[in-house]
C-alpha cells in the first residue's frame, strides 16, 4: 500500500509544482486522505522535489548550458558581465541567496510547526488574492532581458515565503514578476530558473541526513520516495510546457480561484475535525 501511496504522492508533486498553488500544501493535504492519514513530511517533499526540479533542467537544458557558459566566462573575463546570459547567471545566485539563508536559519520551524494546515489554509487564501492582483495590475511590459539586479533580488525574497506551506513557490515569485510589471512568460520561466538552486540544495541536503544520519522519519522509505520522485519528473516535465503555453494567453485567474476554494474547504475540514492540522 505504501508502493502505491508514494507514486500517487510523486504524480501530486509532478502536477502542482509548476502551478501556482503550492505542491508542499497538496502534498501535505493529500497526505491526510490517504490510509497512512500522516504528513508525508518536509524531507519527503524536498526529495520529491528533486524530480520536478530535473524536469527543469532537461527542457530548459539550452537555455541552462548557454547562460553556465557565459556566467563561467564572465568570471575570467572572456565574456561581459553585461552580457544578457552571464548577467542572468548572477542574478540566479542573487536570487537564490535569501532562500538559502531563511532556510537554514528556520529549518526546525519549517520542519514542524510551520506544517499546520491552518497556516497551510490561510497561506492559500491570501496568496491567491495576492496572485489576484498582481495579474490585474501588473504592466507586464518587461522581458527578461531587461530583469535588474535589485528586481532579481526581490525575487528571491519572493521565492523564500515559499518556506511556508501554501504560498507556492511559484506563486510567489510569479506574483512578484508580475507587480515589478514583468509579462507572465517571462515571470514563470524566471521562477523556474530560480527555484533550481534552492530545490537542489534543499533536496539534497535532505537526502544526505536520510541517507547518512537520520533516515526518513515519515511512513515512506527511501525506496519509495525514489519511486515518487522519479514519476514527479515525468508529470511535471509534460507541466512545464502546458502551463508555459497557458498562462502566455489566459492568466493565472484559475489558479487564483483553485487556491481561494482549496483554502475555504481546507477551513472547513479542519474545522469539522474531518482531518488533522
């Protein structure tokens, strides 16, 4: 049974992580309605993470290889710092710092209290109405090329209030994108890039204390996480470029409302004492 747990929890990660409505609160969520009716658990989701992340790696592979390139010979001077690749290179570190820092400054909280899904309900709401408003008054006349050192930074302050459950890394850093009056493309492959960094190094800072320390302390098993994670990397690569397509056209009002209803009937449940904060 757990077998089959874990891969419905790896197709959950592989759906909602690109999508801005936080895969860390579905599979909090999920993980109440299965048989175990536990918390996966934060080492279960950074992990899982590994595979959506490669996900990103593999179709954006191209873009990724050639900013390497220009960011590693602006460092001997072959290549301008101002050179639209290597300056993006920089700002991929710059944005990942504040992630990194608030991580390992509150990893117990993340761990453990911030997990209530109370904070997770509330998280969803509010986010979603920030997410509401930053794509109706957002300009979105900026592309990418035009992304500044201090924009890249508050997007990685953006990307650190993924920490808490429901925000949605996604969201966001989409969400800041759009207020800084960036297009929507541009926002979300931005976020993507971003979120490659601080996903590897949260996931496999997890795994090393699995598999060199503490061992998984939630109901799956080592084995059982790789399964998740590898069917997290199929679903979310075949995401990645359906949600690209989307949001270049639509917007990201279904998200919004998705977010809004899952926080409401999540009040509801807890509530009711149908499942467990």
């Amino acid at each position: 049974m757990n077998w089959i747990q874990a891969a419905l929890l790896g197709l959950v990660q592989g759906l909602t992580e690109f999508l801005p409505i936080s895969s860390s609160a579905h599979l909090r969520i999920v993980g109440e309605f299965l048989p175990e009716a536990s918390d996966p658990g934060a080492a279960f989701t950074a992990i899982t993470q590994l595979g959506t992340e490669t996900a990103v790696i593999v179709y954006f592979w191209r873009d990724i290889l050639r900013i390497i390139r220009a960011w590693s010979g602006s460092l001997s001077g072959k290549v301008p710092r101002q050179d639209p690749d290597a300056r993006m290179g920089w700002l991929v570190i710059l944005g990942s710092l504040p992630i990194i820092v608030l991580g390992l400054l509150f990893q117990d909280q993340i761990e453990s209290v911030l997990r209530s899904l109370w904070g997770v309900a509330t998280m969803l709401i509010v986010f979603g109405m920030v997410l509401a408003v930053a794509d109706t008054i957002g300009r979105q006349d900026r592309e990418l090329t035009q992304l500044t050192y201090k924009h890249g930074l508050y997007y990685g302050l953006a990307q650190a209030l993924a920490l808490f459950p429901g925000v949605s890394r996604s969201g966001g850093t989409i969400s800041a994108g759009l207020l800084m009056g960036y297009t929507r493309e541009a926002a979300a492959r931005y976020s993507f890039l971003l979120a490659i960094p601080a996903v590897f190094g949260s996931g496999l800072y997890q795994l090393y204390k699995v598999v060199s320390k503490e061992g998984l302390t939630g109901p799956y098993g080592l084995a059982e996480t790789a399964l998740a994670t590898v069917i997290a990397f199929f679903v979310g690569y075949v995401i990645i470029g359906w949600f690209l397509k989307y949001v270049s056209t639509r917007g990201y009002r279904l998200f919004v409302w998705y977010r809004i209803l899952l926080g409401l009937a999540l009040y509801l449940l807890l509530g009711f004492n149908v499942i467990s904060a």
